[in-house]
C-alpha cells in the first residue's frame, strides 16, 4: 500500500496528539482543523458522534485524562504557599481532628490507624470481661459494640475502602466474634 500525503499528514496529527499534548497543529494545505475535544486529535468531524464513539478516540481520551490528572497532582506539588511572607512546610501526612490525611489521598493510612486502636481498647476490655465471672456473650457483645466499634469506624464515613481494607476490617470483626462466643478456630498443628 503506498503511503499518501493524506496517511502522512494523518500521522503527524497522532504523533502530536500522543506527544505533544498541550500544543497545536496547522498544515498551511489544510489551514488550522478542529481539535477532537476529547482525545486531542486535529482532523475533520473531530468532534462528531462518528470520532467519538471510535475505539481510538475512546483509548486516547482516557490516556490524557491520566496524564493531566498526574501532571496537575506534579504541579500540586511544586507550589509553595507562605503565610506572612514565611513559607509554609510540606508535608505527606498530617492529623486534622484525629484522623490522618495523606496526601495521595489515600485512606488507608486513618483505617489502620484506627484498626490498632480498636485493638488495643479490645484488649483492655476483653482482659477486664475474661476476670470478670460469668459474662455472658451478649454483654461482651454490648462493649464491643458500644466501645470498641465507635473507635474502630470514627471518620468512616469518607474512607475509600480497598478489597485489602474491608479484608482486614472483616477479620478483626470475625476475629471478635469468636473471642465472644468461645468458638476459636482449632490449630491444625494439635
């Protein structure tokens, strides 16, 4: 198949749509063309139904929907602010009303945290109930619901929680449960 002028110029155009994102495109032949509004493309019907319903445009709308989302997370962290002419420090991770905010955004971090929390008030109430005799489950049930879940979720309600994260989240409940009702799993090495 011979190359034409049409494929070559076609070419250049995706060539400056997948590298060179932020300029624009003008061949003196064809004057200055529409740019495809979602994947960047210049060409005729660039923002027709046709083009956007391509599987090309569709690809090469999420590849610069990436890009720009990681270069302006890049530019985020470039900028300095300063109060009073004193610039005002970095940081990854900070404490605001008790729960970790990082600065990926990621929640993982306040979920851990307030994972060993739980645990450890969990302990102190489980050492108190084990002396105590005869408690029955469904009071041990009634602490842990009342104390240790209040510590455990604080915040939840804006975590993004991961397949890993509910995982954990589920086992230190099931965990819990069988402390509770005394139907620990039996070691196989016994």
């Amino acid at each position: 198949m011979p190359i034409t002028q049409n494929s070559k110029r076609l070419t250049l155009r995706k060539h400056f749509r997948a590298r060179h994102l932020e300029d624009g495109i003008r061949i003196e032949e064809e004057g200055q063309l529409p740019q495809c509004t979602r994947c960047g493309l210049f060409m005729k019907g660039a923002n027709s139904d046709r083009h956007h319903n391509s599987v090309e445009c569709r690809k090469f709308t999420e590849w610069r929907t990436h890009y720009f989302r990681a270069q302006c997370q890049t530019d985020a962290l470039t900028v300095n602010f300063s109060i009073g002419g004193s610039e005002i420090e970095h940081v990854k991770q900070f404490t605001y009303l008790g729960r970790i905010l990082d600065e990926t955004d990621d929640d993982s971090y306040a979920l851990q945290r307030q994972l060993a929390r739980a645990r450890t008030k969990w302990g102190r109430i489980a050492s108190v109930l084990r002396r105590s005799q005869g408690v029955k489950p469904r009071a041990m049930g009634y602490f842990y619901k009342v104390v240790v879940q209040t510590i455990l979720l604080y915040g939840s309600e804006t975590w993004v929680v991961t397949d890993f994260l509910l995982k954990q989240l589920r086992s230190f409940h099931s965990r819990v449960a069988r402390y509770i009702t005394g139907r620990h799993i039996p070691s196989p090495w016994k």
